[in-house]
C-alpha cells in the first residue's frame, strides 16, 4: 500500500465499549450464578467509534460526525475520540443517552453484557444540524463511511440526503447496513452486509452460487449500488462486477468477531482512497479482518500486522494444498457438494519447466478444481532410473502447490494411480498429446478424458542433459 495518507469521514452511531475483564472460581450462594472477581478495566470505541479506530490504526486523516448524548458517557467519547487525533464533529441532544456496552469477560469468555442507550432517531433538529455540518465539510474527504447500528443516527431522510450530495460531488459512499430495507442507502457505492444480513434484505435463501449471485443483483437492483458485495464469514468476500467474484478468507484461530463488520468497511474506504480497484481492496479487507479476528475484544488492524499476517498466510496456503489420501477424499465430497466440475492428472514433474505450468494451466482451464497426483521417489525410480527424481517429492509437491492452475496435491506410491482417480472421480482426466491412441489409465471412470500437447522442447531429460553436458553435474 502506498503511504498517501487518507482522509476519511466517518458518520453513525458512536459508542462504547466497556470491559470488565476477571476470573471465575465459585458459584454465588444467592443464585446458581457464577461470580466473576474482577481485575481491570478497559474501555474502547465502538460502533461507529470502532471504524474509526481502525482507521487511525491504517495511518488515515479521520473525521467523525454523530449525535450524542449530554451526559458522563458522552464526555468520556469525546475524550476518547480526541485521545487519539480524530477531529469529532459530535452534536449533543439532551434526551438522549449515549451508547455504553458494557461486557464482562471472564478467562477469555464473555459472561455477559449490558447496555446504556438510546434506539430512537435522533430528532429533527438535530438532523438538521447534522446535515447542515456534512455539507461544510464534506468536500475535504476522498471517502465517506456510513457505519450503521440503527441506535438513530443514520435516519432515512438523512442517509438519503447525505449519499445524494455526496454523488453530486463524486465522493464514494461506503455502508454498513443495518435493517432489511436497502432503498434507505439507496445510491451509494457499496454496502458491506453479512450473509444473514443480505438474505433478509434480498430476500433470496443463498444456498449455492447461483443462489448468491441472484442476492447479489438482487441488493444491487435495491440500492442502484456500484459494486454488489456480502460477506461471507470463514467463505472471504464475495462481489457481483458483471460477474461473480470470491475472494475467500485463510482460516486461523478466532477468538472473537467482535467489531471485524467495522473492520471490513474501514479497510475498504482506506484501500479505495489509495486507489485500488474494488477486487484489491476486497483482499486487502479480508487481511485486515484476519488479523482483528485473532484478537479478543472490539480490535484494529495496523499496516504492518497486516504485511506480517499476509506473509504468514501465504506459507500456510502452499502447505494447506498438499494433502494425504485421506484429506483428498474429503475435499472431494466437499467439492461435489458444492456443484464443482473436477480435474484430475497425474505425473512425476521432477524438474519443473515451462512445459509442466502450460500443462497444468490448460488442465485446470477444463474445470473448476484441479487435483493432481503426484508420484512418489519409489514410484519415479520404477518408472525413470535410480538416478531420478532429482527433487524429493516433498519438495516437488510444495513447488507444485505453489502454482495458481494447482488446487490440491497429493502423493502416491502405486504402479498407477488408478485407486486414487476411482476415489476422486474426476468430470475430466488430462494427459499428455503423447498418449495419443493409447490407453489412459482411469478413462473407465472419469467423464471424459483430455489430452494435452507438450510446449516442443521442454522435458525434465533434455533440462537434466544440458546440465550434464555443462559439467556441473
């Protein structure tokens, strides 16, 4: 990410975030409760607060215009808000009381919660005033985040205002949804609901892929939305641009998904504002929202966690595709649950080349899933000499997974590898050109068998023999 230093607006429902953090050792004799002795305190911003934490955290210029209540709660925000540089435009109505979540946390679980609020919309006046604010100050943002608790703020009426006058003058609006009725963001650029939330809004049960692209048009329809996107938990992200495009997400321990909807919206204005297309951004967002999902408690996401946690992930992905027959099997009929055509091919891939990646990548262009396998040493040695193979095949196989045409790798020891495609049943079998007119093994079981020309010139023989004959064997 470059280091221009966004700036962005963020409006909605502020609050706070109360912990009470201690431990549990009895049962209270006056109700079969637990007591939980408390050691500490601790107190962040939350809500609309908590898009803004993550934002500083990202090194962005933040603003931030909401309603308050006139009370000890909505001083203590205020301090919080200016504690750490953000420029809080908050309006204070007398009747209203300002958002406190308090939660009590006892060895790393939350007991339970209670909350200090207001739910009604704010009133008219303050609506006025708020909008009157947005329209003086609106034109030194590159993005606007609307972060929506439905506590009040974000009033129909004022949405609609705010998305309008920010179209006018070409400033995207970003939306964290609450509510079933999406005609209320109706114009803006994107919307970041969840899976539930979307069902509700759209309407469609999104059960498959079909499914999803249906809800996805379906929101985008609703709300004349730019970019139709949902998030989808463990699944990543997914987005409709004329077509239908995922972005999943690693998995990795998570200890709590508080706040992570804050993170997504915040980490998307931040990568928008540095110029990336909405697919960049989106990868960026899952980063981000990996990282606060490790963390207990309302988290934020700093650019150098993020650089740590992508470099960490992308070592795990490589070994997460190569598998035991075991694990194949069960991918498999997780595969073919899901309605994906599957590939299948098989070989030594010694040395790798040109030749093999070409190979693959047109394999891997006959479906959706390509799952190779991969002879082991003693397999090698039967099929090409004692000298061979050159690598290892867990060196072969981490290589191999590397590549973006492979999805799966895994090793076998047999003559053929005839058990392993009757496990998997492919849609398709590839094999090379070279087995033109001959029997390919596992054609009685696949649907429907490939055959692919070899790149002239390329072989693991002629790349061993080169070096060889350069003497550096």
């Amino acid at each position: 990410m470059p280091n221009k230093q966004a700036k962005i607006l963020v409006i909605g429902d502020l609050m706070i975030d109360h912990y009470l953090w201690g431990s549990v050792n009895r049962i209270s004799p006056e109700a079969p409760v637990q007591v939980v002795d408390i050691d500490r305190e601790s107190t962040v911003l939350g809500g609309a607060g908590n898009v803004v934490n993550n934002l500083y955290s990202l090194g962005c210029e933040v603003s931030v215009l909401s309603v308050i209540g006139k009370d000890e709660a909505g001083e203590e925000l205020q301090n919080m808000l200016e504690a750490i540089g953000t420029n809080a435009y908050l309006l204070k109505q007398v009747d209203r009381k300002t958002s406190k979540k308090s939660r009590i946390i006892a060895s790393h679980s939350q007991v339970v919660r209670y909350d200090k609020e207001s739910k009604e919309d704010i009133l008219a006046q303050s609506e006025e005033a708020l909008y009157a604010k947005f329209t003086a100050i609106c034109d030194a943002y590159e993005i606007i985040l609307l972060s929506d608790y439905g506590k009040g703020v974000l009033t129909k009426e004022l949405t609609q205002k705010i998305i309008q006058y920010a179209n006018q003058k070409q400033i995207r609006v970003l939306v964290d949804p609450k509510g079933n009725d999406y005609s209320k963001y109706a114009g803006a650029y994107l919307l970041t609901p969840n899976k539930k939330e979307a069902i509700k809004a759209s309407g469609v049960e999104i059960v498959d892929d079909m499914t999803l692209i249906e809800a996805l048009k379906k929101l985008k329809e609703i709300a004349s939305l730019k970019v139709s996107l949902i998030t989808l938990s463990e699944d990543g992200i997914a987005i409709f641009e004329n077509r239908l495009i995922m972005r999943p997400t690693v998995a990795r321990e998570v200890y709590d998904v508080t706040g992570a909807g804050d993170t997504v919206l915040a980490s998307l204005g931040y990568a928008l504002a540095q110029g990336k297309e909405i697919v960049s951004a989106v990868e960026f967002a899952n980063l981000a929202a990996g990282v606060v999902v490790g963390k207990l408690g309302s988290a934020t996401a700093t650019l150098d966690e993020i650089e740590h946690y992508r470099a960490s992930i992308h070592k795990r992905t490589i070994e997460s595709h190569i598998k035991s027959f075991d694990e194949i099997k069960v991918q498999v009929q997780r595969l073919k649950k899901l309605g994906k055509k599957i590939v299948f091919t098989n070989g030594c891939f010694d040395i790798l080349h040109r030749g093999h990646v070409s190979y693959l990548d047109t394999a891997k262009s006959y479906g959706d899933v390509l799952i190779l396998g991969l002879n082991s040493d003693e397999s090698v040695k039967r099929l090409k000499g004692e000298d061979r193979p050159i690598n290892p095949a867990e060196d072969r196989a981490y290589i191999l997974s590397a590549l973006e045409s492979v999805d799966f790798v895994t090793i076998f020891s047999e003559e053929t590898p005839y058990d392993l495609i009757k496990m998997v049943a492919p849609d398709v079998l590839v094999k090379g050109g070279d087995y033109e007119g001959k029997e390919v093994v596992g054609s009685d079981i696949a649907g429907e068998v490939k055959l692919v020309q070899f790149v002239d010139g390329r072989s693991t023989t002629k790349t061993i023999h080169k070096i060889q004959g350069s003497g550096t064997c």
